[in-house]
C-alpha cells in the first residue's frame, strides 16, 4: 500500500516526532516529582541515556513509545502500511538495542523500569508500580 502522504509531508510529519521531552514523558516526570522524588534527565554516561536516573537509589525509569520501542501486544504498536522493508528492521533494532542497554544498565549495578506510553492513561497504577520501585533498596528485587 502506498504512503497517503507526499514524502515531503512524511519527512515533516516524522520531524516533529521527539526524542525527549514526549507528553509520556512530561506526564511521567511530573507525576514522579510530585510523589517527591528527585532526578537526572538522559543521563549521557549510562547506556542508552535513560529517560530517569536516580543516582543514590541506583535505579532508572525508561519511558517507552508502545510503537518505537515495539510494546508486545499493544495496540499503539501496530507496523506501518507501507515501506515494510524499512520499518520491520528499523523497529526491531530498537527493541533488540533496548534489550541490550537494560542488560548493561543491570550488569553496572543499575534497577531498570520501564514504563510504556499506554500505561501513562492508568496514573495511579503507574504512581504505584514507580513509588515502590524507587522505594525499594538495592538487593531487594
């Protein structure tokens, strides 16, 4: 199936996409900030740059797009009607780099949670699975 768009429109469209500073995420930060906790943003010496640091708790919070980070049975998730061949390996090296950079934030000694974009519409559930992850001290999990 073709793109409806004009690659121009496409390249526009796909420009306004961000990187940091997502409304999932905005929503997290603030959500995290207001149950008192404090934070570093991207941090550039962890792998993967999470989206949270925690430094005295050594944990992280990763905000995932359900679409870009390829959230497994999500509905926000679904591939792209067209240019397959670029989306299907695109999509999935972000899942496998994600894999990766959890597993080395794990090997420094880091506790990883992640966070998908469709969960942020159920903040109490997320203000409660984030209180007790930062609540927890390090060895308990």
């Amino acid at each position: 199936m073709a793109d409806t768009l004009s690659p121009q429109e496409r390249s526009k469209r796909m420009s306004l996409i961000r990187g940091t500073g997502s409304a999932p995420e905005m929503k997290l930060r603030r959500l995290v900030h207001g149950m008192g906790f404090r934070y570093r943003l991207h941090v550039k010496e962890l792998p993967g740059k999470p989206d949270l640091v925690f430094p005295s708790r050594r944990a992280v919070i990763l905000m995932h797009g359900c679409f870009w980070h390829r959230h497994k049975g999500c509905k926000l998730a679904r591939l792209p009607k067209s240019k397959l061949d670029f989306w299907n390996p695109k999509l999935e090296e972000n899942r496998k780099r994600d894999l990766r950079n959890q597993r080395r934030l794990r090997d420094l000694g880091w506790r990883v949670l992640v966070v998908w974009e469709c969960q942020m519409v159920d903040t109490d559930r997320v203000s409660d699975v984030a209180r007790e992850f930062l609540q927890k001290q390090e060895g308990e999990e």
